[in-house]
C-alpha cells in the first residue's frame, strides 16, 4: 500500500515479499540474508520494529532522510513509522535480522532498560564489540537448532523466550555502556519527561488508558506530553498507551486462565462489550477469537 508516495510495509507483508525466512510465526520473524528482498532499493515505511546486525561488508541507507553507514560488527534498530530510503549495500554484505510488530516489541521493554531503549530511538546504530557480536550469533544459531529439530521444540513461546533473552542482553549491554559513559550526563527536561511517561507505561498493569491522568501525574498538559512524545519517538501518548495496554491484555489473553470478563475486569474494562470493541479494533479479532486464532488452551 501507498501512502504519501511512500510505500507501506507491514509486519504482514514481509512474508509476503521475502520467501527466504528462517522462522515466522505472525508476530516474530527473523532471516539471515536481505540482500535479495524485491523493492529493497526504494523508498519504503516499516510499520513494525526490526533489529539489523551486519556480520560481513557494509550498506548504507537513510532514516527518516537521516544517513547512516553500517559497517561489521555494527547493529541498526529501526522502529516503527521510520522511513526507508536509498539502501546500498557490499557484495560481500552479510547480516541477522530480526523483525516483530510493535505490540511484541514493546513486550520485550524492561524499566530498568528504559534508558537504552531511548538512546537507541535516537541512535539508532550501534556498535558491539566482539564478544556482543559473538552472543548474539550464538542466540541465532540456537533459534536455528530449534527449528531444525521440531522434536525439541515446544512452541511459539519457546522461541519468543531465546528472542526476549537476547534482546534483554543486547538492552543490557547498551545500557551498560551508557551508565558508563555518560554517569554525570544531565538529560534536558523533555528526555526526563519522556523516560518517566515510558517507565509509567512499563510499570502500569491496569488500563489507565487516559492521557489526561499521566499528563496530570507528570504535571504538564496533555498538549506538552504529546510534543514531547512527537519529539523522542514520533508517536502520540495515545499509541503509546494502547501500544502497552494491548500488549497486556494479549498477554493474559493467551498466557492466563482468566475468563474473557476477568480479563476485562483486569484490565479495567467495566463494559464487556466496550472491552470487546477496544480488542477487535487493535487485534482485528474479538478476544474469543483472538484466543482460538492463537491455539489458546491447547
């Protein structure tokens, strides 16, 4: 789909474009060669979040008009609504990479890790050094054992654990290195805004779904909190906010034996039906069904 000219890439049609996955399950995907993907070269917006790590050469690309060269041992995240122009690579280019929809994604965020995640929203390649590099190839090469014995492989959720793993150490590792560098840094008042409204969101396991209520806890206006969510990661409070409920209720949906009204009462939902509604409109299915599509209970 187009969009302002710009074509639209969604988590769904990546399988779509690129047959060569190694491993996909809706909501997670990951393969080890890009460099033969159709329409690599034009300008195209992801709608979902990807981690990128070049093991051999070097491409080059734009963000959101923004330059970066990427060169081995280095590591690119894009988020969601980012843009993508001008994509030129090596022959002897080599990478991982790892796409997932932003819901899972923001799973995988950890408060403590907070600060990683927003330099990493601003900074977005990184360089590790050998032994970074050399953990995160052995996560991939246990993802790909996984796969390549079905017999010791139990599930979905086996694998999105080996993935939440290793993005737990690669946030580490990022976040090590800031407290390192960076102990006396002073962040501007909207950085501290920000990192405070994304650990609220971290730490909320209700439905607080009011951009008015953070807006009043970190008093400022609601029209001030989302400039400054526009100027650190281009969504609204209000994306980010379902982004983090949804994730939540996916959660219990599939991984508790709540009935779907106490699900609903968890997540502070008064009105079933409204519960149902808020569900289908971020899920595309009704929570009965998003259960059943998922294998829920078998």
């Amino acid at each position: 789909m187009k969009q302002n000219n710009i074509i639209q890439l969604d988590f769904t049609d990546v399988a779509q474009v690129y047959h060569d996955l190694k491993y996909n399950d809706g909501e997670i995907a990951f393969a080890d060669n890009i460099t033969n993907i159709p329409g690599l070269m034009k300008q195209f917006q992801v709608n979902f979040i990807a981690y990128l790590m070049v093991l051999d050469g070097t491409m080059s690309l734009e963000l959101n008009t923004v330059p970066y060269t990427l060169e081995k041992n280095n590591s690119l995240f894009i988020d969601r609504k980012m843009v993508i122009d001008n994509v030129r690579h090596s022959n002897d280019f080599r990478c991982l990479i790892c796409a997932m929809s932003a819901d899972v994604g923001f799973g995988f965020f950890n408060k403590s890790l907070m600060h990683s995640v927003m330099h990493i929203m601003t900074n977005p390649v990184i360089k590790l050094d050998q032994n970074e590099v050399d953990l995160m190839i052995r996560y991939y090469e246990l993802l790909t054992f996984k796969m390549e014995h079905p017999e010791m492989n139990f599930g979905r959720e086996t694998m999105r654990d080996i993935i939440r793993c290793f993005a737990y150490d690669l946030l580490s590792n990022i976040n090590r290195r800031l407290i390192q560098g960076s102990e006396d840094d002073m962040l501007r008042q909207s950085d501290r805004i920000f990192r405070r409204f994304m650990l609220m969101l971290a730490a909320n396991k209700s439905a607080n779904r009011s951009v008015q209520s953070y807006a009043q806890e970190l008093c400022i206006s609601p029209k001030y909190l989302t400039s400054v969510c526009r100027r650190h990661s281009e969504y609204t409070p209000s994306e980010l906010i379902a982004t983090s409920v949804i994730s939540r209720i996916k959660q219990l949906l599939l991984y508790s034996d709540l009935s779907i009204k106490e699900v609903a009462g968890e997540m502070g939902f008064d009105n079933l039906s409204f519960f149902g509604k808020y569900v289908k409109k971020h899920l595309g299915l009704s929570p009965n069904h998003y259960r059943k599509a998922n294998g829920y209970g078998k």
